[in-house]
C-alpha cells in the first residue's frame, strides 16, 4: 500500500471501530504507519482542535477486537469513557521507552541475568493470555515494549485470538513463526470454506506455536541475530545458527526445547518455568 495514496474509509474500517469512537473523532485518511494487520491514521479530536494519533499500545483498545473475558482497569476505563461516565485521564505509557529490536540495536546482545528479567516477564504475561484462553499469536522483538529499568509491555494485539481453537495459516512475521504454522500455508483448509468443518491434519495448536515464537525472542535477546536465516531454514535446517556470544549450558538447553520443529516435543510454559535457566540467580 502506498503511504501517500489516500485509503478508502470501508475498506479500513467497516465495523470494527467502536461505534461511539466515530462520535468523538473524525478520522483523516493520512496514513501515518502500516502493520501486517492495521492501519495507523491522524485522528482529530471533535470536541477539541488538538490532532491525535493512537499508538500501538492503545490501538487495540480502541479496535473491538478485545475478548469480554478478559477484565482490564484500563479497558474498563475506557469504556466509561465512551459511554461518557468519566474522563479518560493519561495512558500509562513508559517516559522514555523503546522496542526490543532497538534496544538490541543499540546495544547489542543482553546478558543472561538481564535477558532472563525480561523473559520472565514475557512468560509471565504469556501465562495470564493463555489463562484467559486467548493467544497473541505475533510474539516478536518489535511487539515488545521495554523501559530504561527493564520493564516489558506486549503490544499490537491485531492477530490475537482463542488459544484452544486450533490454526491454519501463519500470522505475523515469519522470522518468528513455527515450522508447523509456515508448512499449513501449503496446504487448503476445509475451515475457509466450511467454518463448521473440523481442523485438517495441518492445522496447528497456537499455544505450542507461540512457544517457537518465545524460543526465537530468547535466542534473539542472547545473540541480536535470528535462530534461522528464512522460513526456509526454519522448516529443513538441520540446526539454528551458532551462537555468536557466549551462552551457558542451561540457556541452551532452553532454546533447544523451545526451537523443537516437532510441536508435541516443545516446551510449555510449565517445563519453561521449571527450567535451570529460569531458576538461576546469576
């Protein structure tokens, strides 16, 4: 899509924006950035000449794709607000924040003590999704938020869906899609054209697909480079790549679970927790 070409309002749109959004803001059709599953446009405020754009942090707030089973203060705050009970007030943003990539850019290759802060809290907030049956299903080192003192926020919810209906087609990037995720693009599904049809043979488990996702982000985090070069590599390659910084023993034997091609062999979240790696003090 061209960035400067205007975009048509339907083919953005349709009814995913709330309904009480378009009341309070009217949408320009300047494109301001572009995601494998949105669009980000200048928004001005109705009730005020101040111009606005939704990060991607907020954008899924206001997009109703949120599941109802999942309680958060801050959608419950902003739903008070569009019914006009109360005033949004400012969202929680950190000060001075940047993406993973950019941090590993910038710095090169993490630590072990300093990756495993940060992947623990991704497990953790992998846990809380999976608990609430839902699945990000775009786990890379862009959708990871980090503050100057290390403290991660998951952004861009724009593939997320049930995590106990099975899936038939990759999402997101490739670099970080699961080898059982790339090879169902090959083949058709009965379900796109009969929802009601049962999952085929190539249909895939999101849960133990967003676990490769969560090998890659570790083995990105120790080494700034990806496991494997294409998703190529990732279906045939005998091994990932070798480690370009020294890692221990127990981070190895992490990754080597967690990159397993056979899903029924990868790691869960519970032997992921349960690991040396996890568990070390330094």
């Amino acid at each position: 899509m061209d960035l400067l070409a205007p975009v048509p309002r339907t083919h953005l749109f349709g009814a995913d924006l709330h309904p009480a959004l378009l009341d309070l803001v009217h949408l320009s059709e300047e494109v301001l950035g572009l995601g494998a599953h949105a669009v980000v446009l200048r928004a001005v405020l109705r009730r005020a000449s101040r111009t606005s754009s939704p990060c991607r942090s907020q954008r899924t707030s206001i997009l109703r794709r949120s599941r109802d089973d999942v309680v958060s203060p801050r959608r419950a705050t902003f739903e008070a607000f569009l019914a006009g009970q109360q005033s949004l007030g400012p969202v929680p943003l950190f000060k001075t924040s940047r993406d993973l990539f950019e941090c590993l850019e910038r710095f090169g290759p993490f630590c072990e003590p300093r990756a495993r802060l940060v992947f623990r809290q991704l497990v953790d907030a992998m846990a809380y999704l999976h608990a609430h049956n839902l699945c990000h299903n775009d786990i890379k080192d862009e959708n990871l938020i980090l503050s100057d003192s290390l403290h991660l926020k998951v952004i861009d919810f724009g593939s997320a869906g049930p995590a106990n209906v099975p899936l038939h087609g990759s999402l997101g990037t490739d670099a970080y899609n699961s080898p059982e995720s790339l090879r169902s693009n090959d083949h058709a599904c009965p379900r796109d054209e009969d929802p009601t049809a049962p999952p085929c043979k190539y249909c895939f488990d999101p849960v133990k697909s967003e676990m490769w996702a969560l090998g890659t982000v570790l083995y990105v985090m120790l080494n700034v480079d990806l496991p494997f070069d294409s998703a190529q590599d990732v279906l045939y390659s005998p091994h990932f790549r070798p480690y370009r910084a020294q890692v221990s023993e127990k981070a190895k034997l992490l990754l080597s679970r967690l990159l397993r091609r056979d899903p029924k062999l990868r790691w869960g979240l519970a032997e992921v927790k349960a690991s040396g790696w996890m568990n070390a003090t330094r």
